[in-house]
C-alpha cells in the first residue's frame, strides 16, 4: 500500500447514483471496494473527502444532469477548502464516464478521476494516482473479470437485493447507447453468481433481483463447462435456503426461451411480474429500431407467460417520437397497451444520441409532437396502473418487509407484483414476508392492514 491510501483512514465517501438498477448496483460495489482503504459512506457531498458520481448515458437530460451536479459538488468542495476541511476528490463513473472520457474533464476540470463502468475495481488504484494529483481518466475494456476482482459482498441489512450477472448488449438497437457503453454481452460465471447469492442469504436476504442489460440473454459458463440459460440459473438460485423471491431485469423479448416460460410456472420463487420493454407498437418503427421482432411476436411472448402463469403482471418501456414515427405509428403503440394491459411502464421522448444510427436519421419528430404523445400515451399507463392497483383492495397478498415506512409504527413492503405496500406493522417484521390484507390503492402504492392468524 502506498503513503497516500494509509493515510486515507477514517474518509468518507459519497455515492450518488443516477440511472438504471446496475448502476445501483455498481454504486453498491464501490462502496465495497473502498470500505478497504478506510473509507465510509456519507450521506452528504458536505463532509465528503471523496464524492463519486455514478452516471447515466441513457438520454440527453439524464447526461446533462451530471454537469449541474458536478457544479454543487465543486461548491462544497471551495466550502471545505475554505474551512480548512480538507480537499474533496471528484470522480465520475458510470456511463457517462465511459462514452464521454476526458471530455469531462475538459468540460469540468474540477474533474479528479472518469472511471468506466467496467473499471470501478480498480477504484483503489486510480484513487492512488489521482491523491498524487494526477488527473485519471480510466475507460478501457479491461481483460480481467471485474466481479472476481473485487472484494467480497459486505452484509446487508436489506431483506432484497440485486445482483448483476449480465452485462453489456450485443443487440444495437438504433437509437440506444448502451452496446456503446457497457461493451459487448458478458455473463458471470454461474459459480460465481451462486457464491455471491449464498453470502447474500446468509446476510438475510430473502428476495434476490438478476439484474443485466439484457439478462434473459445470460449464457454463463456453468461447473459442468456448458453454457447455462438464464431459467437453469434461476433453477439454482431458488435452491438456496433463505431465498424466497427471485426477479430478473431487464429483459429483451426475443431472449424469451421456452425454458424461461417453464421457469416462470414451475418456480414459485419467481415473482408473477415482469418488466419486458417493446418500445413501439408499429412494426415499421421496430424495424428502424433494430429491435428485431414484431408487435406480434411481442404478443405471443405475453400469452405464452400468460399461459405460463396467469396472474403475471406486465411492465414495459416505450418511446415516443422515434425519427419517422407517424400519428398512425403512434395509434399502433398505443394499441398495444391497451391490448395488453401493463401493471406500471415507462415512457419516454425519443432522445437523439450521439454516435447512434437513429441520430443520423431523417424524419426528426418535433419536440412539440413528442410531448403531446407522451402525454397521451401516459394518461392511459397511468389509468391502467391505477385500475391494476385498484384491483388488490380486498385481496391478501404476501408482503416482504423492507425498512420502517415515512410514521412511526409502520413499514414499507413489496407486493410480488412490485408495488410498495405500507402496514402498521413491528419492526421486527423486516425481512419477513407477511399476509396482508389490501384496504387502500393509491396512483403508485398500497396500504393494508396484518391479517390476524
Ligand atoms: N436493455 C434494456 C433497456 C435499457 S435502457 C432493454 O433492451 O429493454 C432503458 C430504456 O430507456 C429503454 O428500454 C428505452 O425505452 C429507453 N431508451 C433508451 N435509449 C433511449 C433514447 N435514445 N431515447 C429515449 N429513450 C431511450
Ligand atoms: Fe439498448 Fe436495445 Fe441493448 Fe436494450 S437491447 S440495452 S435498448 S441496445
Ligand atoms: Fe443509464 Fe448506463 Fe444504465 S446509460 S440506463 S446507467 S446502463
């Protein structure tokens, strides 16, 4: 160990993540990889020696966010210097991170460290040179798997939790940066995943979410020296004790394998929910979205689940005003959802991306367009959420306990199909999965009351 990280004894850290559940993950990971050198996680940028923002790529607004935010986080650091608090490192991690490099650092020069989100195990190492005053920007594809470079999970006081076992897409869809920036399909090997979900369990967790960018395209090498599917990890994950709930996320429709399907009926621990996004309802607009299937195809996928269990509940994501999308293109998206009928589902404008094949394509659709379908499209998700909600008032469904709700006395759960349920109960009650009785539904949660034994 060098001079420098002994003396970064007693730091604090502060994480804050935007994006998707891996970066959720990641953020969780870091955390990890720095508990080593002494540091601790704070809750704020004020008394952080290091700040790491964990990033997204995703669409325009969430990329720009990074900067406003990195505005806040050079103010607390001139605050600290002022008060003879010491100095503030700056990292930027994640997505962002990796498509936009030194770029960051040109635009921000605050900027300590751009770490990709496929180098963060050698957080360590790079917060080393950066100490030396060396400005670190890391975003090369490592040879080495990161996950078996990094320390093991630290417990967790969380009842439910995720684990990464895919990463990257190999699918380019044209208007996605993703394949750009989290690199080619990669998946865990299974012993791996199992190691990390038993020490999950022995921490107490009960629910486990698989988490990949395109998870249910997961072909890890297995202890037999084949490639496992998704579905047989899931038949492995359920085998161990104290897990009693399992999801995975997030899902492409054309890795819907009949194994999959089985999976879903034969395994109780699979909650009956799944997010599946078809993006557009118009096969001409899913044609020029690469996505390559149908909307006929996507509604053979949903019987088939239906078939496999017929209280799933459905979430998707859809965009809006892709290049070309016509009012007709439009009445097809919409279409679908009323069709198919979705639990929860997000929407979004088709944001332009830089270096993606959509970018470059004719038939802009005007902002103003855009909004005006959005707006349609979330009216009716909105109503069929609530009508979904509206249909557990009365039903005894089992809640996993998460953490104490917003009042005293009272906890905050999941339903299985994901919805936030919130109980009178006792605080001993986390991390136990509990009948309860659905008296209330609101737009985006539940309430319900202990069934007495
Ligand atoms: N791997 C997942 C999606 C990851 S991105 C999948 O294939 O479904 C999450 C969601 O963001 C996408 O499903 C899509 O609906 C949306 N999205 C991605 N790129 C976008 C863009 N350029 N503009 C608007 N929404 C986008
Ligand atoms: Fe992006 Fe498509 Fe890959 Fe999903 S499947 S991450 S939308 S390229
Ligand atoms: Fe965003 Fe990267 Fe996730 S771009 S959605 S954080 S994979």
């Amino acid at each position: 160990m060098s001079e420098w990280q002994h003396s970064t004894a007693n730091r604090k850290v502060f994480i804050k993540t935007f994006g998707c559940q891996m970066n959720v993950y990641d953020s969780d990971r870091m955390a990890e990889a720095l508990a080593p050198l002494g540091y601790a996680q704070s809750e704020s940028i004020d008394d952080a020696d290091l700040v790491i923002l964990n990033t997204c790529h995703i669409r325009e607004k969430a990329a720009e966010k990074v900067y406003s935010e990195l505005g806040r986080v050079r103010e607390a650091r001139e605050r600290r210097r002022e008060a003879g608090e010491g100095d503030t490192l700056i990292a930027v991690a994640g997505c962002v991170a990796q498509a936009e490099g030194q770029e960051i650092i040109r635009r921000a020069p605050a900027v300590d460290i751009v770490v990709g989100a496929q180098s963060y195990h050698r957080l360590p190492e790079l917060l080393g040179r950066a100490g030396r005053g060396e400005k670190v920007v890391e975003t090369e594809f490592p040879e080495e798997d990161k996950f078996a470079e990094l320390p093991k999970r630290a417990a967790t006081r969380r009842p439910s939790a995720f684990l990464t076992v895919q990463e990257g897409c190999d699918k380019f869809c044209t208007f996605c940066v993703v394949p750009y920036t989290r690199g080619a399909e990669f998946s865990r090997p299974v012993e791996e995943v199992l190691a990390e979900a038993r020490r999950l369990a022995d921490f107490g967790v009960r629910e486990l979410t698989v988490l990949g960018q395109n998870v249910n395209a997961y072909h890890g090498e297995g202890p037999d020296g084949k490639d496992w599917s998704l579905a047989r990890l899931m038949h492995a994950l359920a085998e161990i004790p104290g897990i009693e709930r399992l999801r995975y996320t997030t899902s492409h429709p054309l890795d819907m394998t009949d194994d999959l399907y089985a999976a879903h009926r034969d395994l109780p621990q699979m909650m009956p929910y799944l997010h599946l996004p078809f993006q557009a309802g118009s096969d001409h607009i899913l044609a020029k979205m690469n996505r390559r299937h149908t909307a006929d195809e996507y509604r053979r996928a949903i019987d088939k689940l239906r078939g496999a269990r017929p209280d799933i509940a459905l979430s998707t994501d859809i965009i809006v005003g892709f290049p070309g999308e016509t009012d007709a293109d439009f009445e097809a998206t919409m279409q679908l959802v009323r069709e198919i009928g979705f639990a929860s589902a997000f929407s979004f404008k088709y944001s332009s991306r830089p270096g993606t094949p959509a970018a470059e394509m004719d038939e802009q659709v005007p902002e103003d367009v855009k909004l005006d379908r959005l707006h349609t499209l979330q009216a009716l998700l909105a109503e069929q959420q609530r009508a979904f909600n509206d249909s557990m008032v009365g039903r005894t469904l089992p809640v996993l306990f998460e953490a104490s709700g917003r009042n005293a006395g009272q906890l905050t759960g999941r339903s299985p199909y994901l919805q936030p349920v919130h109980v009178e109960a006792p605080a001993e009650a986390v991390g136990q999965i509990v009948d309860v009785e659905i008296t209330q539904a609101g737009a985006n949660s539940l309430k319900g009351v202990i069934k007495p034994l």
